[in-house]
C-alpha cells in the first residue's frame, strides 16, 4: 500500500511516524513545499528573540533522519497542486525544476497547514514587512535585524504570536508597538482578564494601541509609516500576526467538501467526503468540544493527536477525535495566560447560558517564601452546572491549574466538582486549599444561592442617590491605596459592632481586596436580615478594568 501525505510538521509528520510504527511495509511519501519537514514553528519567536540560540534545535526531523529511523520517503521543495481523488493522483510541482508530474496513492493524507493572513491593503509587501510561520520567515525577520538594526517596531494583530513576538522583540532591543483591531490582547481571554496583561506589557515597556485598525504601510527614506484609522507610527520592522487562514486552494477542483473558510470537512476518523482520503491539523474543521459546533482552532497538540488517528484508521484500528477545546498558555516576559474553553463572547454566541466568578490566589502557600499572586475565571452553564471555561493570568503556577481545569473540562466535570478534587499540596508547590478547589467552592455558594454577586463592570453603575448601601470592609491602609467612590468604609472586623450603622430595607453591595472577606461580610449581614451582593474578584479586578480603561495609548 502506498500512502501520500501532503504536508509535514505537526499533522503530516506525526501521521507518518505513526503509519511506519504501525504498518513496516507501507510505502510511505511526504511531499513538502518548503524546505523542512518537522520544525517546532512554536518556537520560532524565541528563535527570533535570542532565548532559542541554535537554529538547528528547532529542526525536530529531517528528510535523511525520516528515512534513516521511519524509511519514510520526504521530498521537500515539492508542491501538491492539484488531487483528483477519483484517480487517486495528485499532481506535483517540483519547485528546484519546475518539472510537473503526477503521483499515485492508495490512500492520501492532506496536512497543508494554514497561511499567514495579509490584509489587501497598500504597502502590505513593502520591505520590512514580515510574517512568521515558517523558518524562512524567521530567518528573514533576524536578517532585517542584524543588517538594518533597527529601533522601532510594529506587530499588527495581538493575538498568541503578535504578544510572543512583541516579547521577543523588545527583548532584542527594539521599542516595540502592538497594533490590535478589538479592544483587547489574547482572543481567548475576556477583556476583564486581558487587563492585567496589558497592564503588565506597558509596564515592560511594550505601547499597546488598541480598537484601531491598520489601512495601510508607506515606505519614509529607510523605514515604513503604518497608517491607521485612528492616525499612524513609524517603524523600521513590521510584523503581521492577524491571523491565518487553511491553506487548501489546490484542493479547488477535487470535489472534497470545504466549508466557507476553506476548511476541510472530515468526520471523527479524519475522513473527508472522498473515499481513500484523510485530513488533519490547520487546514481542517474541528468540532468545538465545549459547543458541539464546527470550529477553526489551529493549535499544535490537536494536530499530532489528529495525524495519529488518521494513521490508526488507515491501518485498521477504529480512532476518534473527539473535538477541540482551544486549551492554550503563551508566556509573556515572566507571567503566564492561559485558557480552555469558552469565554464570554464565545459562550454568548452559542447561546448558553452561563454563569461565571473569579478569585485571585496565591501559587503555593502565603507562607512559604516566593509566592505570587494570580487571577482566575470560571464559567459554567447555569441548567447542568457543566464547567465550560476557564481563564488565568499570573505568574508560577498558572500551567498546572490550567492543566487541571482543561482535563476537567474535557471530562465533563460540573463546577461543582473542582471543590472536592484533590490535588497536590506541600507549602512550596501550592495551598491546602488550592485555587482550583477555592474555585469550586465559590461556585458552590453562587449556586447554592449562599452568596450572590455583582461584577466590576457594574461598579460605576451603581446608584450614589442613598437607595441602596455600597461598603467596602477593608483596612484603612486598603484604602489609601485606592478606593472607589460613594462606598461606606467598616472594615471587616468591625462589622459586627457598627452593623446597626447600615439602613434596613436597602440592598448592601460589599467589595474587599479579593472577594474573600467581603463573601464574610455578606455572610454576617444575612445572618443579621440585611440582603447582600459580593464584588466577584475585588477590588483587584475592578482596579484592572479601571487602570486599563485609564491607560490606552
């Protein structure tokens, strides 16, 4: 049997180590249209930054060592550009001849991965624009920037690679600028979540312009002005991270169904409509396993797991893949954001309703020496309880929580499970009470109706006029540090004694530094006949929101 695979790095080339452990007589051909087969693309902002040095470290296989352990036949510089799946051909570019030529298979694997989105706008090809999704693109950037040393530079698009980027450029010397069209970094993450990072972005000295779009680049002498909606910038670098899209335009006559993005349509074995012929990775349409609805998530994992199970059903073995749930982590200088699932604007979209809370938490134990804080939000639907998202920002720590929730998630775990799982705890890896057991204990009482919450987005909102009572049960010194307007201070363990100070009949809204003490302080004031809402995250999440609004750029 003779299996074609169109495409390398994470699905093509994971597919056919796969085949060969399964199958020792299989023909097995990669045909690849660049020059490397296997390369870790996810490390190629690091590369570019200087914390990767050997550019041989990215290079995870190559043609000699495929064929030297897999006897997997690679031939790269050789571009697929047509299928007819009922002649089971496919015709073939050799890009070092220009010969054209056509292959023979029984069956097919199309891993063609996705290209870089370039806006049709002017200047978009001028010198100093770059993308990054392959080594070349790498090489080119560090090329720019060792010959033109330049000062100034621009990403456009602040999603995982513009951020990684921005890092990585700021690291190598350059006054860097994120150009993003939403109103926050990190699509995955809520605006109210994003804020610490963009706090902490300009902290590192990195200039955020946010809710503006690009509408064109010139060239001035030897560096480009980016022109705006909003105004423009100079730069020497410009680096387009705006998102990519399947890279399936040669597959226009062969008659396997795309969706309107260009995906492909595959089932649960990663067959496509066409007998014989599979697909996987960031060309395909994924399931998203949280809404059950068709999705375009490229992320890596999902494509090795799909490459393996296309290469289990070729060789006999039922295999399923069972959707994506968009788990993914980006480190930014020193902290860490991640998250699985769905977040608000997601969950809206699908029509679930959903109810949500946050915590900030310590990454291990308070007592132990080295510490550091974190910021978590849960969202699960309000008819089942079902956990269907999680986001955190923070520092040490963040990945193992993330990892939990994730699998959580993907078992089907209601919110209410995370207070009884029981997870690791000595004082240097984490607390007796563990962020993700204090999660499930705070959804606990929202659903239980002990505690009920407001938000940081309605702060402002509320009433000044005397018709309801807003406090804040924080230390004096809490509040010299910040306090928010029109709310009575009696510090937490006061409350007792001056609860007489607060009228009967009126709404209490409470906030603290966290949330933690404030949930105390409804508690004392229910018990005593008052009727209370909690600050959900704080004063810390509402000072984020404030800060950020106060800071754009």
């Amino acid at each position: 049997m003779k299996i074609l695979i169109i495409g390398g790095v994470a699905g093509g080339a994971s597919c056919a180590a796969r085949l060969r452990r399964l199958d020792e007589n299989a023909e097995i051909v990669v045909l690849e249209r660049g020059g490397y087969v296997s390369f870790a693309n996810c490390g190629l902002p690091y590369y570019v930054g200087g914390e990767i040095r050997e550019r041989s470290a990215l290079m995870l296989q190559t043609p000699e060592s495929f064929w030297k352990r897999f006897r997997v036949e690679v031939r790269c510089f050789h571009e697929a550009v047509a299928v007819d799946p009922e002649a089971k051909r496919v015709r073939v570019l050799d890009l070092t001849t220009g010969r054209l030529f056509e292959e023979e298979y029984n069956k097919l694997v199309l891993s063609p991965g996705a290209l870089p989105i370039r806006p049709p706008i002017e200047g978009i090809d001028s010198e100093g624009v770059f993308t990054l999704r392959g080594i070349p693109d790498a090489d080119g950037i560090m090329r720019r920037i060792a010959d033109r040393k330049p000062g100034r530079a621009l990403v456009v698009g602040g999603g995982y690679i513009g951020v990684e980027m921005a890092e990585n450029l700021t690291r190598a010397g350059l006054e860097t600028t994120i150009l993003e069209l939403s109103d926050h970094l990190l699509a995955p993450l809520d605006g109210d979540m994003a804020a610490d990072v963009h706090h902490y972005l300009r902290k590192r000295g990195v200039r955020l312009l946010l809710g503006q779009r690009l509408i064109g680049i010139r060239r001035e002498g030897e560096g480009l002005t980016a022109l705006t909606d909003r105004g423009s910038l100079s730069a020497e670098l410009v680096i387009l991270s705006v998102g990519v899209r399947p890279d399936t335009a040669f597959l226009a006559s062969s008659g396997l169904e795309r969706d309107a993005r260009g995906c492909i349509l595959t089932d649960e074995r990663m067959r496509t409509s066409a007998p014989g012929v599979y697909a996987v990775g960031d060309a395909v349409s994924v399931r998203n396993a949280v809404t059950g609805e068709p999705a375009f998530l490229p992320l890596a994992g999902p494509a090795n797991r799909q490459g393996r199970i296309a290469a289990d059903n070729i060789c006999g073995i039922p295999s399923e893949y069972r959707g994506t749930q968009g788990t993914s982590i980006l480190k930014i200088f020193d902290m860490t954001a991640a998250a699985t699932g769905l977040n608000e604007k997601s969950a809206e979209a699908a029509g679930i309703r959903y109810d949500k809370t946050y915590l900030s938490a310590s990454s291990h134990a308070s007592y132990y020496p080295g510490a550091s804080g974190m910021s978590l939000k849960i969202l699960w639907e309000r008819d089942t309880n079902r956990l269907i998202g999680a986001q955190i920002v923070g520092f040490d720590g963040v990945d193992k929580r993330m990892d939990v929730l994730a699998t959580a998630l993907r078992l089907g775990a209601r919110v209410t499970d995370l207070a009884s799982l029981e997870l690791c705890y000595a004082p240097p890896f984490g607390s007796a009470k563990d962020p993700v057991n204090m999660a499930g204990f705070i959804a606990e009482n929202v659903i239980s109706g002990r505690v009920k919450q407001f938000f940081p987005q309605e702060v402002d909102a509320l009433p000044r006029d005397g018709s309801v009572t807003l406090l804040d049960v924080r230390t004096e010194a809490e509040r010299e540090l910040g306090r928010i307007d029109g709310f009575l201070s009696i510090p937490l363990d006061s409350l007792r004694s001056r609860a007489d100070e607060l009228p009967r009949g009126k709404t209490v809204y409470v906030h603290c530094h966290s949330g933690l003490r404030s949930y105390i302080a409804c508690r004392i004031l229910t018990g005593l006949g008052l009727d209370c809402r909690n600050l959900a995250g704080g004063w810390l999440r509402y000072d984020a929101l404030r800060r950020d609004r106060e800071s754009g750029d």
